[in-house]
C-alpha cells in the first residue's frame, strides 16, 4: 500500500455568495482560491439564475479545475463552492462537490465540510428502503434526509434531517432562490458570514476568503445555527443551544491560515502564543530559531520573540508541489521530505538549532527533516512542538492514522526524541495550550486528540478493541481508494 508522507488532512473548504449586482461564479472562484488550503483533491462551484441550478466540479486544484472556463449562467444570483482535502491514493470524480439534486420540492446544491460519525447507519437504513446513492462520501447522506423529508419547507426538511445526523458538519447550500448555511451543535468547524459592497452576502469557511471579494465580516455562524439568505435578507434558525460547544483546537494549530479569525480568535495570534508558551514551557536555548514552513512559522516568530533568539528560514519549502506527494517505493519517499523541504546550510551549519513544528503524527516525517538538517551541518536540533502528543485518532472530520500508529501513544516523549534523532523534544502541555486562546472558553474546545476525552460515535460505542481497530483499518483503506 502507498504511504503518504504523514500529516493532518483536513476535510474541505465551503464558501457561498448571495448578490444581484455581482459575478457570483467569479466571486467564489476567489473565494475558493483563497480556501486552497483545506483541500487540494478537488474543486466545484454550482450557481443558479433562480431557474436552473448548473455545476461545473473535477478533480485538482482550483486553477486546474476552472482553468478554461468559469461556470456561467446569465443573471445567476447565487453561487456555492467546494475544496475537497487529498487523500491517500485513488480519488473519485464522483465523489467531488457541490453535490445537485432534483426533488419534489425543486432541485437544491450542497456542499459539506467535516464528518459525519453516523453516515454508515443511516446510509444502510436508508438503503434499505430503497435510497440509490451516487458517491461514497457521507455529504449525500445530507441530500437525501431533505429530498425524503415531508415537511412543507426547505427549512424545515434541513432542521428535520439535523436532527438524524451526528458529527462534524458546515454546510453551505443553495436552491433556486436562497443560500443557506448550516454549522453543527459543536462547531468542531468554521463558518463565517460576511457583507460585499454592494449589499450581498457570503458564507465561508474562514474570514481570509472573505478579503478577496472585498467583504466586510459580519459574524461567525453559531454552533447549532442555521442561516438562510433570500431576498428577505437575513434569517436565523437555532436548532440546538450551543451548550455542547467543542470547536476543533487543530483549526488554530494547523488548518486554518493565519489571517483568519475564527470565533473570535486571531489565527496568528494564537500561533505566536503558542511558541511564545513553548519557550516558557520548554526552557530551549540555542543559536537560531527556525521552522517547519509553513504551519510552524508563526509558532517560531513567537518563540524568538520570547526568548530573543534570532529567527530565520532554515529549511526552505518547494510551493510547486501542489498535492502530497505519494510514491512505491522506500527510497521515493524518503526523496518526498527533499523534495518538499530544503535546508539552508549557511543559517544551520555549526548552529544549536531549534525547529518548532505543529506536531508529530507517525514521526517519519519529523526524522527525514532532523537528518537533513543534521547533513546540512547543525550541531544541535531542538524540536518543539506547538500541539500537545496526538495519542488518540479523530472521528470528527481528519484523516489520521489508527492510534497503533500514532508514535505518541506508543512512545514517551523521550523514546520519540530517540526516534526522530533530536538532541531534545517537547510537545506544549494542553493546560499551555488553552492559555493561546484567549478570546474562547477553553473548555468549549475539543481536545479529544490529546486525551480521548471526546465521546466514541454511537456505531463505534459497543465495539471490542479488536473490532475497533478492524474498523479505523477499513476506514483508512476506503479513504485511501478515495471513499
């Protein structure tokens, strides 16, 4: 089987513009530029005219997707687009979004990001009376609560079916005549709202795709929220208290870009906190400060500036390798990290180095870059890392490993020292963590990663460990054949 140089994925991006005065198609064309960052398998953006619902979707980046032509129909109104995340191995054009579907109450688009932990269940049950699905991804699963529900409004069919689903989910939908967005009773994921010039609305996955359309911010949509925008304006619906808050910590680690606020908190701000905590925590000392670009970089500046330690671009990253970088052979990907990653051997040579990363996954990743940096010529690599050890895999939206293969919750920290080939480690402590989140509750974020304090999804509850981990397995291989 192919092995990916490891990292956290995250599932996808979702944005949506509603505007009579605009190039909708174009506005989210930018828009999911701007999003690139969450997902790189795929792209698609679907507009109507009020009449008709077109989508045009494959599989790539955004310019590779859309690179002839934008989808286009005259005096389209409103538009939805998609990012999906690369995963291991085959992918499936079938399985790209916005999805479209015609029911007995109009035709409508969706698109999904996150993960639903029930989709298998009411995938077999709906099945079972006949559902036919096209994808073998759980965002269908979405579509067909609505199109089966009797309620009289496409409101009232979304509220029905949030009330089946578990999970992680931002969803950004359209019909003829309104776009509606919707954010889980958690908020595990990000959606914002924004305002353009002339008076129309976006949706979108993070505040940084709201600057390219020139957007004002307007707020986040609320954990349990529903938003639907028609030429009424604004409205909102609550289907949940939002007392069971558990926004993911990774969006503010890793996902998301650092000129994104989410919720409230400065992306950027977190980051150079949490280096800021890592020097406190850590005590390192050293010559340079360098990073792992690009995720790490913020956390670096905030270690340097702590401790006054110059920083400066030790390992240069290759921007042209667009999509993880995938091959047979041991040799090929031990050459991914080279390719990717390039040490300046003028700032590290002789020098007590100190590399901050966003975590350690497997550790294979983590070892290819001390060795390179090591055969640049540093005399001394101190790793730090601005994300506690990830000991548990998550069920709510990223593709990790099964928890066997998660080097922290097989090693100690100093066993993985060992293995990475550092001088020193140390991973920031959660209770570091929460103090880099100032504008949030701490305690409405999950954690569940470091510490498995989150509840096993219901289908996963009455299994043996055994049984458990035959499961993660079957869910790895299908995500590896793009499932």
């Amino acid at each position: 089987m192919y092995e990916k140089v490891p990292k956290w994925k995250e599932e996808c991006g979702i944005y949506g513009v509603y505007s009579h005065a605009e190039d909708v198609s174009e506005m989210t064309y930018l828009g999911l530029f701007a999003l690139q960052h969450r997902g790189q398998e795929s792209a698609g953006i679907a507009l109507t005219d009020g009449y008709w619902i077109d989508v045009k979707k494959g599989m790539g980046l955004v310019s590779e997707v859309f690179r002839e032509q934008l989808p286009h129909l005259d005096n389209a109104k409103i538009a939805i687009g998609h990012v999906r995340y690369a995963t291991t191995g085959f992918s499936l054009a079938a399985n790209a979004q916005p999805l479209r579907v015609n029911y007995a109450g109009g035709a409508l688009a969706l698109a999904h990001n996150g993960d639903l932990t029930n989709a298998a269940l009411i995938r077999r049950d709906l099945e079972s009376k006949g559902t036919v699905f096209q994808t073998t991804i759980d965002s269908e699963v979405f579509v067909h609560l609505i199109a089966r529900s009797q309620k009289p409004s496409i409101e009232e069919r979304i509220l029905e079916a949030m009330s089946v689903v578990r999970g992680a989910f931002c969803l950004s939908i359209m019909t003829e005549d309104k776009l509606i967005g919707v954010r889980d009773p958690q908020g595990f994921r990000p959606l914002c709202i924004g305002r353009t010039p002339d008076g129309g609305w976006i949706l979108s996955s993070e505040t940084c795709a709201l600057d390219v359309n020139s957007a004002e911010f307007v707020r986040d949509v609320l954990p349990g929220e529903m938003v639907v925008i028609s030429s009424e304006g604004l409205k909102s619906y609550r289907f949940s208290n939002g007392e069971d808050v558990a926004s993911c910590i990774f969006e503010y680690i890793y996902f998301a870009r650092p000129d994104s606020i989410i919720d409230g908190q400065s992306v950027h701000a977190a980051r150079f906190e949490m280096g800021r905590v890592l020097a406190r925590e850590s005590g390192f000392r050293g010559d340079v400060v360098i990073s792992v670009p690009d995720s790490g970089t913020t956390a670096a500046t905030g270690f340097a500036y702590e401790t006054g330690i110059p920083f400066a671009e030790g390992l240069i990253k290759n921007r042209y390798i667009g999509r993880t970088f995938i091959q047979p052979t041991q040799k090929q990907r031990d050459a991914a990290v080279k390719l990717k990653l390039s040490p300046v051997c003028s700032v590290v040579a002789g020098k007590s180095v100190i590399m901050v990363d966003d975590s350690i996954v497997r550790g294979t990743t983590s070892g290819k870059i001390v060795r390179l940096l090591r055969n640049a010529g540093a005399r001394e690599i101190h790793v730090c890392i601005s994300s506690p050890p990830i000991t548990d895999p998550c069920y709510y939206g990223i593709d990790t490993s099964i928890r066997k293969e998660l080097i922290s919750a097989t090693k100690s920290v100093e066993e993985i020292c060992s293995f990475i080939g550092a001088d020193s480690l140390h991973f920031i402590s959660i209770e570091g963590l929460r103090q880099c989140v100032p504008a949030l509750n701490p305690d409405h974020m999950c954690y569940a990663c470091f510490n498995n304090d989150y509840p096993v999804p219901e289908e996963d509850a009455t299994l043996s460990e055994d049984d458990k981990i035959i499961l993660e397995r079957r869910r790895i291989a299908q995500r590896e054949r793009g499932l």
